[in-house]
C-alpha cells in the first residue's frame, strides 16, 4: 500500500491566482467561475429566505456577467426592456456598448429562465420593470454605476480568495471569452459576441486558448 503523504497543516494556504495571459490580460479558470458562480447562487437563496434583496441582484449580475461577457457599463445600463426572452428568443440588448455601438448579445437559455423570474421577483417588490427602467437598482431606488457592478464582483472575488488589485468584473470577461473560444473554435463567433471592432482585439483569445492546451 503507497505511503500516504503527510502536508504540514500550519502552512498558510496558496491564493488561487487568476491566470495571466501572455498578451498580459488576466482571467479566471473554468473551475475558479465553478467556484463563483455557485457561491453567489447560494447567498441568494439564503437572501431570499431572510428578505435580503442585495445578493438576489448580486447572483442575478453574476450570472449574466460570467454568462455574456458584458462589460461593467453595459451591465449596469440594462434596461428591463432590454431582455429578449419572449418566444424563440434569447438575448439581451445593449444600447450603448464601447463606441456607442449597440446590438444583441446571445444568451443560454438558463440565463434567459433566470432573468425572466428576475424580472418577476422586481416587480412583486415593488420594482419598476418598464421597458427603460434599469435592471440593477441600489437600495434607495438608484441605478447601478459601472462603479458599483465592479465592487459587487469584487465582494465575492474576496470571500473567495480570488481578488488581486486591478481585476474584477473585466476579468469575468476575460475569462468568458476565453471559454467561449474553447466551445466554438470559431474566432468570428467570439468577435460577434463580445462587439469587438477588430478581430485583432479577439486573437489573443485563441493565443491563450493554445498556451493551455501546451501547458
């Protein structure tokens, strides 16, 4: 029988890093978003069974970021209006993306179901839900700012060990296009999706996508 290896537990535990690519953009691994992802969820379940509505906004942002790519100013100007889920569709639009552009953006069909119930939940809170009113709101009734979309990120970047100066909500998207490129293979599909004007700008992607399958 193998000998079992005996680790000194007084050692104090490593941080799991978000990777660095070689173009220098960092972002997280698929098991570290398997990480986030859950622990979001679960403090919403939890803040629905206590009437805490700030981690049911909270696990909503998570999903859509870490599901779309979305940019932190394209996330807090979601209007309710702005959500394709009707029949036969599954997108969110972006009114003002980076240069003003504006278009859909793809989304899977559990996050189509969440934001749907989201959409429910605001309004048996009392939420607007319009079609112009903003999808994030504070806890005065206020917009989301990019600003604040980056410090919810960062919240639960924390609690798990995962938060480094300088990352946060941007490296979501870092981490989702990298994935999106290792489903598809298609550097186009990517380029489309994250409103990139230059497929030049989506290259390093594929780049990263390379170094991991070397390492």
């Amino acid at each position: 029988m193998p000998q079992l290896l005996n680790f000194p537990t007084n050692r104090p535990r490593p941080r799991p890093q978000a990777k660095r690519s070689a173009d220098g953009f960092r972002y997280f691994t698929e098991l570290q978003i398997k990480l986030i992802r859950p622990t979001a969820r679960d403090a919403s379940q939890l803040g629905l069974a206590k009437g805490q509505v700030t981690a049911v906004r909270e696990w909503m942002l998570l999903d859509l970021l870490t599901s779309t790519g979305l940019r932190e100013s394209e996330a807090s100007d979601l209007r309710c209006g702005d959500i394709r889920a009707g029949y036969g569709e599954s997108a969110v639009f972006v009114r003002s993306g980076k240069g003003d552009k504006s278009r859909p953006v793809q989304i899977p069909d559990s996050l189509r179901h969440h934001l749907k119930s989201y959409l429910v939940w605001k309004r048996e809170h009392g939420e607007p839900t319009g079609p112009d009113d903003h999808l994030f709101l504070g806890r005065r009734g206020e917009p989301w700012s990019g600003w604040a979309v980056g410090d919810h990120v960062k919240k639960y970047l924390r609690r798990l060990n995962l938060y480094e100066p300088g990352k946060s909500a941007h490296s979501l998207r870092h981490s989702y296009a990298v994935e999106l490129y290792k489903q598809k293979r298609d550097i186009r599909a990517v380029q489309k999706q994250l409103r990139h004007a230059s497929i030049q700008t989506t290259q390093k992607y594929a780049v990263v996508t390379n170094e991991d399958i070397q390492d």
